[in-house]
C-alpha cells in the first residue's frame, strides 16, 4: 500500500515538472525558464506614447505655443497665444491623457484679467490637434458642453524647445 503511495506522488510531481517545463519553452506564456519569474506579457496593448516637448502653431502673424510634460497619465507644462496687433495670452496648462485625447486646463492671464479654459488636444502624427467646440462660463472658467471637432487647421506641430524656450519664461 505505501508503494502506491508514493508512486502516485511521485507521478504527481513529475508530470507538474513537465508541465512547467514546456510552458516554459512556449513562447508568449509569460514565464522564464533560467528564474522562474512570471513576466506580463501585453502583445495587444499599444505603449502610451509620451508628448512631453514643445508644440508651435503659426497663423499669419499670430503664435500659439505649447509645452508639455507628460508623466504616466497626468500633463502639465505652459501654454501662450502671442496674436499679432491683438491681446495675448499666457499661463499653465494641467490635465490628463485619455486614450488619443489630452484634456487640459488653461489657467491664464489676458488684458490683465485672469481666467481658466478646457482645452482639448488629440494627438496625430507627431502633433496636437485642437479641439473647437460649443463652451459655455461660469465666473471665469469656459468649458466644453457639445460638438469638439479638430482639424488639420488647429494642428499644433512638435518643434525643439530650444527655438521657444525664450517665450515660454513667465
């Protein structure tokens, strides 16, 4: 009776030998063969990619600006509008990412009023793309209710930050 015992234990623990064995050789399965260590791995997710850097929009003779610092999901960094015979703006930007949609908000001075707008990026290509849309306000902060559309005519493209750097010190 104790040799069937220990036959079926040892039969138990040498089939889940072999079984850890060829997981380990499939590849895919997340394991390692040489540390044992389970590894996660995601084929079907695609990497966030990150927009820290700087971003210009040039229309005519006025410039919009726009820099950024990404970490994990969260943004925050400075934007300006610097509009040619017309009043400006300059302030910080803060928000996050969702999905190919940055949502910020502009907290800035103008015509030495101070203010706070949504403001929506969709990332193609290599660069933003503004959202424009129905807003609406409350004291001083503007914010979206309906209708963002973005298009290749409020596309902000990615520059070096040194070319703009100089602006963007507020």
């Amino acid at each position: 009776m104790m040799k069937y015992i220990i036959f079926i234990l040892l039969s138990g623990k040498l089939i889940s030998c072999k079984d850890n064995s060829q997981a380990n050789d499939q590849p895919g399965t997340g394991k390692t063969a040489d540390t044992g260590k389970v590894i996660s791995l995601n084929y079907n997710k695609k990497p966030v990619a990150d927009v820290s850097g700087c971003y210009m929009k040039i229309i005519g003779r006025d410039t919009a600006i726009l820099m950024l610092e990404q970490k994990e999901k969260e943004l925050s960094g400075k934007m300006l509008y610097d509009n040619y015979e017309k009043d400006g703006s300059r302030g910080t930007v803060k928000g996050k990412e969702e999905g190919e949609i940055l949502k910020l908000w502009y907290d800035f001075n103008s015509e030495g009023m101070h203010s706070i707008m949504e403001v929506y990026f969709k990332k193609e290509s290599g660069r933003l793309l503004r959202g424009i849309g129905d807003m609406d306000a409350k004291t001083d902060t503007a914010y979206f209710i309906s209708g963002i559309n973005y298009s290749d005519k409020e596309a902000f493209n990615k520059v070096d930050c040194k070319i703009v750097d100089w602006k963007l010190k507020f």
